[in-house]
C-alpha cells in the first residue's frame, strides 16, 4: 500500500479531501472536477537510479555530440544545442538563446543531478542532505524542461531544409530523443509518491 498524507488539496478547484490508501492500479480523483489527485506509484530505488544514470548518459552525448549535419557547396556545419543557442546570442534575439541554453540543457541537467543525489543515498536508505529542498526543486523544475520542443523543432528543420541543402541527423538527435523519452518516464513518479518513498527512509 502506498499511505498518501492526511489531507489532499486538489490544485484545480481546491477541494479538500480526506487521504486514502492506494493499491496498484488505483487513481485518486478529486469528488468535484474528477482532476487526477494521485496515482499508485511503487517507486524502486534501484530502478529509477538506473533511470537517471542512463539520463545522464544520454545528457551528455547529446550535449557534446552533433544533433545535425548540414553540408552546402562543399563545406560541412555541425550543430548541437549549445551552437545553436550561442548562434542567437546577439541582439534581441539573445534572449531566446537565454530561453534555448535553460529549457534544454541548464533545467534537465540540474533534473538529472537532483535525482541522482536523492537516490544515491536512498541506495544506502538514506534521506539526502536537502532532501526537502530538492524534491521542491524537482516539482518546479519540471514544467520548464523542454528537451521535447528542441526535439520537434528539430525535426521540423530537418524535414523543411532537406530539399535545400543536404542534411543529416547526427549522434546527438537520436541522443536527444532517448533523453526526452527518459524524462517524460521519470516525471510519471509525481511529488506526493517521492514524499511516501522518503518515509521509508531513514531520517
């Protein structure tokens, strides 16, 4: 059994609800709004480590690595995400480069890092120094990762410049498409399911 807290707000309509017990499967919704308050989440250490180390790893390739390759009379450009943001950053438009380096690389890499911390002392059943702290961290950083939008428009670029120029996706892009799918994985375990897991834990 997964114990929620004594109390659930729904964030949609505010309604206040008395907690519940949830076995596997179960879906808590909220009496008003049928808003999804909580979902059953038997959260494995061992797992979700494996998880964010392979996050990691994917993090870095498509960081380091091209995410597409565009050749024109001759002469070869490669692209990743940081040239892709620094090639923006003068004039008005740098802001957007602000907006691309954040949303794609700085929110998933301080994502990865924060988990990795929390469940590398969970390994030993520990809590983490912090551990308050980064789970608020998690729940706000999630909404701003983006990898996905870089990821489509990506794709976009490369579907509308191939009858122009000769393009190619590179090491990076297939990278990039594994760590967006491991994201999205990792954001299925919701806030109030890493809070349950943290009792299990040693103070």
């Amino acid at each position: 059994m997964n114990s929620l807290s004594s109390l659930v707000i729904c964030p949609h309509c505010d309604t206040v609800h008395r907690a519940v017990s949830l076995a596997s499967g179960d879906i808590a919704c909220c009496v008003r709004c049928n808003a999804v308050l909580a979902r059953y989440h038997r959260i494995e250490a061992n797992q979700v480590l494996a998880l964010a180390v392979a996050a990691a790893i994917l993090f870095v390739v498509a960081s380091v690595t091209p995410v597409l390759s565009i050749e024109l009379g001759g002469l070869q450009t490669q692209a990743n995400v940081w040239t892709s943001a620094l090639s923006m950053e003068r004039g008005w438009i740098s802001a957007a480069a602000l907006v691309l380096a954040a949303t794609t690389f700085l929110i998933p890499m301080l994502q990865i890092g924060l988990l990795l911390w929390l469940l590398s002392f969970a390994q030993v059943r520990r809590r983490a120094p912090g551990f308050t702290g980064a789970l608020v961290a998690l729940h706000w950083l999630r909404p701003w990762s983006m990898t996905e939008v870089f990821l489509l428009g990506t794709l976009v670029a490369l579907v509308k410049l191939s009858s122009w120029v000769s393009i190619a996706p590179g090491v990076g892009m297939w990278a990039l498409a594994g760590l967006t799918i491991l994201l999205a994985i990792l954001s299925q375990c919701e806030s109030r399911s890493w809070w349950t897991f943290a009792q299990s834990l040693e103070s």
